[in-house]
C-alpha cells in the first residue's frame, strides 16, 4: 500500500500571504477555490482550484528533490518513465495542464533515433511532442533522451516549496518515510560505479552539490540502517576542474559515496532501485558477480542442517581470513549458534538468511543472470 505526506493547502496559503498580496479560500466539496488579492494594487484578481488536501509519495519528494526546479514554474527532468510517471500522477490532482519537451543527445547517434526516441515518449506519455532540443554535442547516456515535465503556475510553486521543505525533515525522523524518499532520490540522483578488473559494484554515488543536501540524504540513509564508511566526494567548479587539467569544462557535483557489500545488500533487501529500471539491471548485473554474494547464496548447501566452523571451512576451502564470513553471516543475523562443547559451536541459517536467500534467487532468474 503507497504511503503518502497530506497536506492542508489552505495551511501552506496562509503561509505565504503578505503585505502586497493575498489569497482568499473557498472550500468547495473536496476542492478549494483560491482567489488571488491585491492590498493596493488595482486589476484583475487571479482565481484558481487546488485539492483541499495534497497528497504526495516520500518516492515523488525524493524524484522532485533530486531532479526537479522550481521557479516561477515548475519542472521535472529525467530518462526514466518510472520516475516521469511517478510526477505526472502527483500533479494530475491540480487539474493544471502540462507541458513536454524531448532533449536528445545526439552526438555518434544515427539518424533514426530521434524519431524512435520521439515515437517512444509520445506512446508512452500518450501525447503529441511540439518540441524536441537537439544536443550535438554530448554522447547520449540515455536510451531515449530525457522528458521535461513543466507545469506553470506560480501559487504552485509557492506551496510545492513549503512542502518540500517540510517533507524533508519529515522523511529524516521515519524510517519508512526514508526508504521510499531514498527511492526517488537514488532514481533521480544515483550512479552505479563498477570496477572494471573484478566487475563487481564498487559503490553508489549520490550527487549533491552542496554539502547541507549531502547531509540530508546520509541522514535518511542511516536512518535505514546505510552507514557510510567514505568521506563525501567533494564539489568541483569548472574552473578548478580546467586547472586540474579535466577534459570537460562543467566541472563535478559532489557526492555521497555507499560503498560496501552489507550496504549493497540493504539496498537490494529495500528495494531502493525500483524507481530506475536501468540502474536496477546495471546494480543486480554486477552485484551478483561480488564473491561475497556468490559465497552467500552458495551457504544454501548448509539449509535446514546445522554445521559447525570446521564443517563450513572444509566445504568451502575457506583459508585464514576467509573464516571471518562465517562470523560476519552470524553478526548479521543470517545464523544463529548453538554452543556444543566449552569451545565447539554448532550454526544454523536463519529465516533473515532464507528470506534474503530466496529474494536472491528469484532475482537471479526474472534477470536471467549468472
């Protein structure tokens, strides 16, 4: 069931009248009529109908937070139907229309693709696309360029403010509010890093260029049991980026780096990737080659027995160190013991360990991998 942050519109217009301007409220069956006023100002009064309530998702705070603008309209830009689905079903309770436009790079691109970029958006949106950017100067990272989403209207903007700033604080202090929040964010503002000698994730970035959204978003990740272990990535202009001899000429947005296997694990266990199918794939791909996970689903060998240490490392040929996974699996919940002797203990895997075993492998194969 999807949960949703409510908010009392008239609440948030209260908020926002001033000396030179005002609004007046009307409660009109579930809807609130809106009409803008003047102090000292002659003409036409702007008048408009908002939800008497606005409902929005943590996931869609997260998207707009990661991706979104706003301005004296609003926009949302990104590749990913999920996520452009995701915002257009939050504005459609405004009743104010939207527009589209199509940004495609097409640098080394051949000359279909624009139009099979164009024909996939206008099936999938259900709308005809008046205006397509070309840029030809960037190699396209996406598979079919990115929508601008735009809804224009100025109280909007006002209240979308104050909700995203009260969202904000909200999702930090509940830990269901994070995961769904991380979700958005992560779509919008995630990349996948793979080490190229093992072919394994070697960690997540979350860009944010200012250091106060860094600590945002590794707030909410502690709040799902994400610690982070790297110091940020830090924020690098386009002139310090010219005088350390990079070849782009835009700089760098900083980033919140997630590293580590147990991380990794959280993620796939919350589901913080379904937002983004693509990043989706790329992270179970890779993730799955790591031979920490390789060695977790191969302890199904020991389900429903119970083993000890040396039953384990014989089966395994575990060497040293290696020992310690069996240590670490235990820390982690995925077994328990049972003491034997004054120095023996007997392990058995846990239903923590079976419910993410079985999560695994049903991954493996709606993926098709390994």
């Amino acid at each position: 069931m999807k949960t949703y942050l409510i908010f009392n519109t008239e609440k948030l217009i209260k908020k926002i009248n001033s000396k030179e301007e005002f609004y007046k409220t009307k409660v009109n069956g579930n809807r609130l009529d809106i009409v803008k006023k003047y102090h000292n100002k002659k003409g036409s009064p702007f008048s408009t109908n908002f939800p008497k309530e606005i409902k929005i998702s943590p996931e869609v705070v997260g998207l707009i937070v990661g991706e979104g603008f706003i301005g004296k309209s609003f926009v949302f830009a990104n590749s990913n139907e999920k996520a452009i689905d995701e915002v257009s079903d939050f504005l459609k309770q405004f009743n104010i229309p939207l527009k589209f436009y199509l940004e495609i790079s097409v640098k080394n691109k051949d000359e279909g693709y624009v139009n099979t970029a164009k024909s996939f958006w206008e099936n999938h949106l259900n709308i005809k696309l008046s205006r397509i950017r070309l840029r030809k100067e960037f190699n396209s990272i996406t598979k079919y360029g990115t929508i601008h989403l735009i809804l224009s209207n100025s109280l909007f903007s006002k209240l979308l403010r104050q909700i995203m700033d009260i969202s904000k604080i909200k999702v930090e202090k509940n830990k269901d509010y994070s995961i769904n929040y991380l979700k958005g964010i992560i779509a919008a503002e995630g990349n996948i890093n793979i080490k190229k000698s093992t072919k394994c994730v070697y960690m997540i970035r979350i860009s944010a260029s200012k250091k106060e959204e860094r600590n945002h978003y590794k707030r909410c990740l502690e709040k799902v049991g994400i610690k982070i272990y790297c110091e940020d990535m830090p924020t690098i202009s386009a002139d310090e980026g010219i005088k350390l001899g990079w070849k782009t000429t835009r700089g760098r947005a900083g980033a919140v780096i997630i590293s580590r296997w147990d991380n990794f694990i959280k993620i796939f266990e919350l589901d913080l990737l379904d937002l983004h199918n693509e990043k989706k794939e790329k992270f179970l791909k890779y993730f799955f080659y790591n031979k920490f996970t390789k060695q977790f689903l191969e302890f199904e060998y020991f389900l429903n027995k119970r083993f000890t240490l040396k039953e384990a490392q014989n089966y395994f040929g575990f060497k040293g160190r290696h020992v310690d996974r069996v240590l670490t699996f235990y820390k982690n919940g995925y077994l328990n013991r049972k003491k034997v002797n004054e120095v023996k203990f007997s392990y058995s895997l846990t239903n923590k360990y079976k419910k993410l075993h079985n999560k695994l492998k049903n991954e493996i194969i709606k993926q098709d991998l390994l």
